[in-house]
C-alpha cells in the first residue's frame, strides 16, 4: 500500500544532530513541510539533500515538532508496537530478577524507541502514559501489542496526567482501557512487597527508577537511625527496615502516600515500633528537628523535581543549597548521606558542586562511595541527554577535625 505522508525536510544545520541518534527535531529546525499534516499524524522525515531520514510523529502544536519513530515501513500498526514492545521485553529479562521484581518499566519512551510511550508493569497490569501525540491516535494498536508480547495482562491502565502531555496539546485524564484494574495490587522489588495503588499512586504507581539505589541503602543502615525525607510510600525506608535499621523516620507532606507507606511495613511483617512515619514538610521538619536536638545517622533525599525548565535554575539550586544546609545539621557526625536529584536541568556535576559546597559550609568532608542513576529498566540514550535525569549519590560525611 502507498500511502501519501506529509515530508517535513529538516534545515542543514540541524540533520547532524539526528545523524548522531537524536531522535527529536525541534520547531525551529524544520526548513519546509509539504502538505497539511495534522498533530500526531505520521510524515516523512527528509534531510536537506533529500534523503529520507524515515518516518516521524508530527505536532505542530509542540516544540518537539518531530519524533523519528525509526522505520521507513508504512503504515505503523500493532505489529510495528509489538516488535518494540518485544525488545524491550528481552531486555528486561537479562535486567531484571523476575522472582524477585514483579514491577518495572517494561518501555522507557524513546530510549525503547518508542517515542513518548511509557509502560511500567505492576504484576499483570499495566499503566501506560502516552505523552505524544501520534500515540493517542494509535492507543488500540499499542493495546493489542501489549497484549501479544504480554499475553498474561489482565488490565490496560491510562495513566495520562502528565503535565508533559499539555505541551503536546493533549488532555489530561486516566481510564482503565482495557481489563480491569483493581485498587490495590501487591507488587515485588528486590524482594520486598509494596502495596501499588496505580490510579492513585504519584508517577504510574511507583517511583521504578529508584530500584538499584534503594538495594545501596541496604548496606548501610544495618543498626543505624535512618531519616527517609521524602519518602512516599516508603521505598527506601523499607530496604532500611530489610537490612536491621535501628529506627527509621519517614517524613512526606502526603499523607495518602505515608498510609501506604505504613501498609508497606505491615506487608512485610517489620515492626511498627522503630518506625515513625512523619507528615510535614521537610524542610520545616529539618528545621525543627535541629532546634529540638535529633540527629541520625544515614539520611535519605529524595525530592520531587525542584525545576522543569530552565528558566528555574537558579530557584532549583537554591533550593537544593538550602535543603542539604538543612540535612548536614541534623547528620550524625560521620554520618551517611543519600542524595537524589530528578530535575533534568540540573546536571551530576552541578549537583555535585551543591552538596560539596553545602558539606563545606557544615565543616564536612565528603567521601563519595556510589554514584548511580536511574535503574536500568530506563535506559539512557547517550545521544539523547534529555533520557538521563535522575542523579544519586551516596556519599560518608567525615566531620572536619576542629581548628
Ligand atoms: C521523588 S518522590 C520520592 C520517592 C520515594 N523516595 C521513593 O523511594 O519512592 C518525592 C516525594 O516528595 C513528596 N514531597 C514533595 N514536596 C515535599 C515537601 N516539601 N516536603 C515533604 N514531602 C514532599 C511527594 O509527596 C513525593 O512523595
């Protein structure tokens, strides 16, 4: 079948980008469109010598004027999703102990090549975010895909109320599409039971991409006081409770995200006694937790993103400035810091630059014991930085000999 695509063909200057593996061309890196494509509807891509650099998602609505879906065969259906979907399933069974993990990203958006579709599974159900375009039109397809490579499901959940979507000129909304979803499903990682709640869960259900730092957490908080800041439904505070912690604090200004939270421990048979589950903010618990005299001896960061733009920058640096500032004084002398940062603006060694000068500041050495990343169910496109955003760092926090 021939089919009559729209051709968008990409200014000079910009094809090099793509020649590299971007997969994204900006608005202002189109030269010419022929024809009158529509948002989510499939063109092809030419560079400026004309070559046909395959097909694409088109939105004129959105600064990503141009997804490359990386194919030239048209048209694009549920065989083209289910060949995608298959690969990224092959690689999750080498990355991922099954017995032990029963939730995980099973498509990270175009590090999967999948242009904008996120699928994370919660044992047999899935919670899939369209955030392009071209996806919305093309949901039945991604549904039946799902379905061939993942023949177990037992329900489709649309979790689309990323703000991501409103740059693309989408609604917000959520609906189960498919199967049925039920309101608590108990899911695995590294061996531990959390209680998943995907309608009302932040994120699809789960903050996934902290699952190998969380496993580094285990090897330090053997008999130690441990502060979870930031704690939903108490990821890290519950490797901490798995590896012998002595006590464990978990603070989050959402109260449903620490309910759940103390479910988590319950699941899983920890005492409730050592665990004190705190709703606040953190900065103001910090605060006062230095005015009344408490300290710990391992602290977990783990903040939403302080910046989506990089307009926010500076706002972003002071915040994490002052948040750090804050954790160093309620640290135990030669205490253990874990420190995450989200935002895709604020780069590792930017981020780096902050905590050192905060450790500075609170008469700390730092010694930097593991630097890790998003787990690898969300594999990172070199040649796309915009698929690396989380930062992890843990680091032993020497107190400086006196003067
Ligand atoms: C990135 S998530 C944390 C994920 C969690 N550490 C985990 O392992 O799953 C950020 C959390 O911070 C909470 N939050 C946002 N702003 C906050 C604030 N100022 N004080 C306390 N909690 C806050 C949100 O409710 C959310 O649960």
């Amino acid at each position: 079948m021939v089919l009559d695509y729209a051709v968008v063909t990409l200014k000079p200057h910009f094809e090099r980008f793509i020649r590299k593996g971007q997969l994204w061309a900006y608005d202002n890196e189109v030269e010419a469109v022929e024809g009158d494509p529509q948002p989510g509807d499939i063109v092809r891509v030419r560079n400026y010598a004309g070559k046909d650099l395959g097909l694409a998602f088109y939105n004129p609505h959105s600064k990503i004027r141009i997804r490359l879906l990386l194919t030239h065969t048209a048209p694009i259906t549920a065989d083209f999703f289910a060949d995608r979907i298959r690969n990224a399933y092959l690689l999750r069974q080498q990355l991922i102990d099954f017995q032990q993990n029963t939730m995980y990203r099973l498509v990270f958006s175009e590090s999967d090549f999948l242009p904008g579709l996120v699928v994370d599974i919660f044992d047999r159900y899935a919670a899939i975010q369209m955030l392009a375009y071209g996806l919305e039109r093309l949901s039945a397809e991604i549904q039946e895909a799902l379905l061939q490579v993942l023949p177990d499901l037992r329900g489709i959940y649309a979790k689309n109320d990323s703000v991501l979507r409103q740059k693309e000129g989408l609604p917000l909304y959520e609906e189960t599409l498919w199967g049925s979803i039920p309101e608590e499903i108990v899911c695995l990682e590294n061996n531990l039971r959390f209680c998943i709640n995907i309608a009302s869960g932040q994120k699809t259900g789960f903050f996934l991409d902290q699952k190998t730092n969380r496993l580094w957490i285990q090897k330090f908080a053997r008999d130690r006081a441990v502060l979870d800041c930031f704690s939903n439904q108490g990821g890290f505070a519950l490797n901490a409770a798995a590896a012998g912690a002595r006590s464990i604090t978990a603070v989050d200004s959402s109260a449903p995200a620490l309910a759940i939270a103390q479910r988590n421990f319950e699941l899983n048979g920890f005492s409730k006694q050592a665990v004190e589950f705190v709703c606040d903010d953190v900065f103001d618990f910090l605060l006062e937790a230095k005015r009344s005299g408490r300290h710990w001896d391992l602290i977990i960061l783990d903040p939403p993103a302080f910046t989506k733009s990089k307009e926010q920058i500076p706002a972003a640096i002071r915040g994490y400035a002052r948040l750090h500032r804050l954790a160093f004084r309620v640290l135990a002398p030669d205490g253990i810091l874990a420190t995450s940062s989200c935002s895709y603006h604020i780069d590792e060694e930017r981020f780096l630059r902050i905590v050192q000068e905060e450790a500075l500041r609170a008469g700390r050495f730092l010694q930097l014991l593991y630097r890790g990343q998003q787990s690898p169910d969300h594999p990172i496109l070199p040649a796309m930085p915009q698929t690396k955003y989380l930062k992890f760092f843990l680091f032993r926090c020497l107190q400086s000999p006196a003067e």
